[in-house]
C-alpha cells in the first residue's frame, strides 16, 4: 500500500511541476511579444521641419518665434497664449495652412517637437510647425547687408526687429498673412483680399496683422530697404508701424488719417477690426468686470490684440472670468483644456 502511494504522490508532483513549468513558459512568451510591441508602437517625437524645404501655399497664415531661446536646445517650446493664437487662427482658417515659424541661426542641429502645447494644436490638420534660418530668410533680400554686420544682435530690442524685418521677408516670399502670436482670432479673414494692414491709431498703421500678394512687394521691398539704410537698434517700434505708415503714405499718397490713398490694391481697416481694445486699457482683459464692455467693442473686430509687451507678466487663474480667458475658451479649446492653473 505504502508503495502505490508514493508512486502517486510522485505522478502528483511531476504533474504539478510540468504545468507550472508550462504557465511560466506561456507568460514569459507573452510579456517578451508584449513588450515588444509597446518597444515597436511607441514613435519618435516628429523633427522640426525647415520652411524652405516645403511647398507654401499662397494664403498662408504665419506666425514667427525670434527669441531664439530654443536654438541650443533639442526640443522647442511654445507658451500658452501663443499657442492659442495659432489655434484661434487655424480653426477660423481650415482652407489656409497655418505656420509657426521658429527662427534659428545657421547652424541649427536636428530640433524635435516634444511639448505638450505643439503637440495639441499639431492635432490640427492645417497646422505646421517648422523653422527658418536666417541666411534663408535674408539671402537675395534688401536687407541682406544689414545682417552681414550683425547690427541687429546688439539691439536690446533684437527679437522685436528681428519680428519686424522677417516678417516683411516671409510675405514677399510667400505672401499670405502675418500675425503676431499675441493674439486670439475670432473670425474668418478670408474676405478681406489680398493686401491689408490696419490703423493702431488714427494716423499710425500697426503691422501686427497684415496680409500681402505680389502685388504688395514694391511696398514690402521699399520698408525693407529703408530698414537696412537706417537701421537704429535703440527704436523699439521704428521699424515695425512707423515704417509701414511712413511708406504706405508715401507710396500711396494717402492722406495724415489714410481717409484717402491711391492705392487700389491695398485696403487701410479701421481700428477695430485688429486692434479695438488700445494698450492703454490693456487691463480690462483681464478684469471679469469688463466683460460687457469688451464684447461690445469686439463684436465687429476680426482678432483681439493683447499686448504682450505689457500684459506677458499678467497671469490669470485656469478658472478665472475674465474676458481674455473667456475669448479663449471659445476660440482656442484646445489650448484651454490644457492649462494646469493659469494662463
């Protein structure tokens, strides 16, 4: 008796040691094809593209990065606000590609798109983010000297020139439309053609907005020109607004408050349609108080302006009220549904 019962007790133990070979076995074989394909699934980050190597569209939307922070780096970044210009613009625009131009030196390595922001409006079909070097912008353009002696670098207001002048390059390039990234674009320009720039002021043009054709590059070439003869590094806005209202008054002959010019093919829009909220109440952006008052004197504007110079520093809670978050949360919800506290 004794025998049979270790004979069984032995068939047990093989038994139970074949199969819990077998179980480890199987669950090796899967955790090895699991993991290879997680390894085989997960993608690279995709690589910043150069603008020169695509083919632009005429009625492109274009928007420049020139502080040149990222350059040194392997991964680019875009703040929140901009990154809610260029949605707003991308979901009022979805016939026009969208570009978000980062502008680097010459000697620009392979730069990857890693950020969460990017990555979200990438999520738009007519959205690209890419780059330009300099030598591509300025080669075969009237400024090509000025950058020769690297005068603009030592311009405490470098990024800002570097926005004016580059700008200019891009639409005679390309032409399409240019905007600052201190936007929130509430509308369809679409109906506006193909040559435009809007008053600041009565008596000043703002070229934070403005769009151009080929029929608009003499105008383009004479503001770049005149940028590379005089150049001032100390003049904050004397090569962005003051120059574009210096030539458009000239070229066109047009009169102190453009009522009249002689320019058919450029149309002058009024205040409110770019900038109907002056830097001089800035403020009520970001007051809930102003709400009313702010809707009222946009209703009839293509984009709101905010300012940057003045209200980067202004920050506002992810759940506040207050006018701009408000704008934002209708026109770039994307953007909005990924801030953490503020914006």
């Amino acid at each position: 008796m004794n025998y049979f019962i270790r004979c069984f007790v032995v068939i047990i133990s093989l038994g139970l040691f074949y199969l819990a070979s077998y179980w480890l076995l199987v669950t090796n074989n899967t955790t090895s094809v699991s993991n290879k394909h997680e390894t085989t699934s997960k993608e690279s980050p995709p690589i910043l593209k150069n603008l020169f190597d695509l083919v632009v569209k005429e009625n492109s939307i274009f928007f420049l990065e020139t502080s040149m922070k990222d350059f040194e780096h392997e991964v680019v970044t875009i703040n929140r606000r901009a990154s809610c210009a260029l949605e707003s613009a991308a979901l009022h625009h979805q016939n026009r590609t969208i570009y978000y131009i980062y502008v680097f030196p010459n000697d620009t390595e392979t730069i990857y798109i890693k950020e969460k922001y990017l990555n979200m409006v990438l999520t738009y079909e007519n959205i690209q983010v890419v780059y330009a070097k300099i030598d591509d912008l300025v080669r075969n353009t009237e400024i090509e000297e000025l950058f020769s002696k690297h005068l603009i670098e030592t311009s405490p207001f470098f990024v800002e020139h570097f926005s004016d002048a580059f700008r200019a390059i891009i639409l005679m390039k390309f032409g399409g439309i240019y905007m600052d990234s201190d936007v929130i674009v509430l509308k369809s320009l679409d109906d506006l053609g193909g040559n435009f720039i809007g008053k600041e002021i009565s008596t000043i043009l703002a070229s934070g907005i403005m769009g151009f054709d080929e029929n608009g590059i003499d105008l383009l070439s004479a503001a770049l020109e005149d940028l590379n003869k005089n150049y001032n590094p100390k003049s904050w806005g004397g090569h962005g607004p003051l120059l574009f209202t210096k030539w458009v008054k000239k070229m066109c002959n047009a009169t102190a408050n453009f009522s009249y010019h002689e320019c058919d093919y450029l149309r002058i829009l009024p205040t409110n349609a770019f900038y109907p909220v002056s830097y001089g109440i800035w403020r009520h952006f970001f007051n809930p108080k102003y709400i009313d008052e702010i809707r009222n004197m946009v209703k009839n504007s293509y984009l709101i302006h905010i300012w940057n110079k003045l209200t980067h520093g202004f920050i506002l809670e992810a759940d506040s009220n207050a006018p701009y978050l408000i704008f934002a949360r209708e026109h770039c919800p994307k953007t909005v549904s990924k801030l953490y506290k503020s914006f």
